[in-house]
C-alpha cells in the first residue's frame, strides 16, 4: 500500500469515529468500526471483558521480544463547535483531544508491521485502549493482561499523543524523564450549622473557613514544596447555599493536583489535611479531606527517548524536537510506563492555517487536528516497533 493510500484510508477511518464519539469505557461502536478495520490482516485479536478494549498481537517472521504500541479511543463529554463537516453527530461528545487519530494511527501501523512481517524478529502488541479520559482504561487492560498478550511481557513499549496548539504541524517531540504530570483530585467539605443571615452568631457558617482553607492551601503549596520542584494546586469549584440571607449548613470546594515528583505530592497531601483541620477547629466546625489518585506521572525511559528521537528524526529529519520542559496534562500510559520502559512522543496537528501559539488547545470545543499527520504518525508507530526488535 502506498503511503497516499494509506493516508486516504485512515482519514476515512478519522472521520468515521470523530462523527461517532464515544466516551469512558464502552466504546461498542467504536470496537466495531477499528476491528472492521483490521479485519484480514493477520492477527491474534481479543477483546475486553469488563471495557471495549482490543488486543491484537502480530507475529513476526522469526522469535524475538515483544514491544507494545498503544493508541486510546475515548472521546470527551464536550459540545464540539469546530463547523466541520465531519464534526460529532451526538451533542455532548467530541473527540477534542485527539484520540480519534491515535486510533486511525495505530490501524495504519497495523497495516504497515503487517506488509514488512517479514522483518520482524518478535511480536508486537497493538493496545487500543478505551476510558483514558479519567476511567484508567490503561489500568484496567493491565489487569486483564495486555502485557502478557504475546506471550512474553513486553521490552519496550511506545505511545502517541497530538496536540491540536503549541506545535508545529508534523513535528514530534519528547523528552528524557519525566514528560506529563501525575494528578489527584481533592474534595473538601465544611459542616457547619446554618441559620438566619441577620444572626451569625446563632449558626456556624461553613463559607468563612471554607474560603479561608482555599487561600491557605495556596500558600501551603509556596511554602512546602522546593521552588526547582513543580506542583499545581488548583481549586476549580466552591458550592455552598442558595439564597443571600440563609446561613447554609455546608460548603463544598473541589480541586486537582499536578505533579511529577511522588515525593512532593506526598508532601502537600499530608499539608492539605493540616491544613484544612486546622482552620475548621478554629471555627469550631467539622471538614472532612478527600484525596484520590487520578493519574500517575507520566515518565519516560531515559534510553528509550533517545531510541525514540533517533527514530523519529531518521524517519522525518528536522521535524523532531526535544522538548525543554515536561508537560502539566496528565495521562494514563502512565500505568504501562510504570512497568515497562518506553516512551511516549507528542505529534504536532495543528492546521497550517492557525497559528500554534493561539489555536484553541486539547479538549477545547473548538479544537482542530490536521488530518495529514496521519499517515506519519502511523509509520513512526510502525518504525518504533522495527528498529527496537532488530536491536533488541
């Protein structure tokens, strides 16, 4: 197949899921239409039990290891407003991060591992992957056993992310280390005693306290964590009553935390908690702290980003960059990366008509990915799995 056959076929394939988006772990529709996809070409396929997960393991020409190449297919629950003509059908659901061409890519290295079978000395295992929007879809796949698809746990193990803004069309980029930040999220809820607005006295107003722990936690951040180290600490919802006179009995405060260092995360939960504790006693009212994981760091393999950039730089010359800072979005190839060393490459997708620097970002509504990265991002996927069983 050439390259521009395969470019046809997977903008086809593009257009098709970003039309249909599904979000979290049941992606029945779009199960269907990617192992349509890769109907006839010779692979051992399964598919998940408890999520709409496919695995499928290419055997190469002669044994060898194993490398992993994963693509997710979750959409996001957003009201797309990009006027395209192949733009989601279903209001509420959008495909504004990017997946639906992770997807098409992964089909396409499919296609092109399978052509130059005959090259590969070990498997490769395809990991399409739903629920990485919030839903740890690469957690679950983990537990029912993607890294033991083949046979044999996986030596290397790659993935691909676009990025509608901030990059160049075409351009790969990575970097040594960490890459994308861990997150939690965090729940804080105030009781207190409501009452009439006209005497405060006569109540214990959860508002005060709640608001005075979102300024403190600020600075708990400034002042705990090492200023070469980087966390974020954002509180992005305060709800608390109803009517302008009425002391309301209870106040409730949501938040997130971005990370890379595990220690540094630790650090600030076990702040928050004090924190929070602390000003609730002073007002006399009760709190109750909420802290879960929401996505682990994302780290790559020191040597594995160099085998990457070597890679992507033989494949496509000038358009591979490092990237001199890691990235505060989170992602759940985490969980692979966690156990088998690997990478994980950015691919810029941002049209030529937009400029970079102000188009609107992932999980905008408004977010556009240029079609014509597919064919490339699908050959690098194809090259990674190449060039690291032949050196493996």
């Amino acid at each position: 197949m050439s390259e521009r056959e395969l470019q046809n076929e997977l903008v086809r394939l593009r257009r098709q899921l970003h039309a249909e988006p599904e979000i979290g772990l049941d992606l029945p529709r779009t199960q269907e239409k990617v192992l349509a996809a890769l109907d006839g070409l010779p692979l051992e396929i399964t598919t998940g039990t408890g999520l709409s997960s496919i695995t499928a393991v290419l055997r190469g020409s002669r044994p060898g290891p194993t490398v992993l190449l994963r693509g997710d297919m979750d959409a996001l629950p957003v009201t797309e407003r990009t006027g395209l003509d192949y733009a989601s059908r279903i209001d509420g659901r959008m495909h504004a991060c990017g997946h639906d061409l992770h997807t098409a890519m992964l089909v396409g290295a499919a296609r092109l591992l399978t052509e130059r079978r005959a090259e590969l000395a070990g498997d490769v295992v395809l990991m399409f992957q739903p629920g990485e929007e919030g839903c740890d879809g690469a957690g679950k796949m983990i537990a029912e056993g993607v890294l033991e698809a083949s046979g044999a746990r996986p030596v290397a193990a790659y993935g691909m992310h676009v990025m509608a803004a901030r990059h160049g069309l075409g351009t790969f980029l990575t970097r040594r280390g960490p890459l994308m930040a861990g997150g939690d999220l965090l729940r804080v809820t105030v009781r207190g005693a409501g009452g009439h607005g006209s005497t405060p006295h006569r109540a214990k107003d959860p508002i005060a306290p709640a608001c005075e722990m979102v300024g403190a936690l600020q600075a708990l951040v400034a002042r705990t964590i090492d200023p070469f180290e980087t966390l974020v600490l954002t509180i992005g919802a305060f709800h608390s009553g109803n009517a302008g006179n009425v002391i309301p009995g209870e106040a409730v405060f949501d938040g997130s935390l971005r990370w890379f260092s595990a220690s540094a995360r630790d650090a600030v939960w076990d702040g928050i908690t004090s924190v929070c504790n602390g000003i609730a006693a002073a007002h006399g009212v009760k709190v109750d702290v909420e802290l879960s994981e929401y996505v682990r760091a994302t780290i790559n393999d020191d040597a594995e980003a160099e085998f990457a950039a070597q890679v992507a730089t033989e494949l496509r010359g000038d358009r591979f960059s490092w990237l001199d800072r890691p990235v505060t979005g989170g992602e759940d190839f985490s969980r692979v990366l966690e156990q088998v060393p690997g990478a994980f490459i950015f691919l810029g997708a941002c049209p030529p008509d937009r400029d970079p620097d102000t188009a609107p970002d992932n999980h905008s509504q408004f977010a556009v990915f240029d079609d014509s990265v597919l064919a490339g991002g699908a050959a690098l996927y194809a090259e990674l799995a190449i060039h690291r069983l032949a050196r493996a």
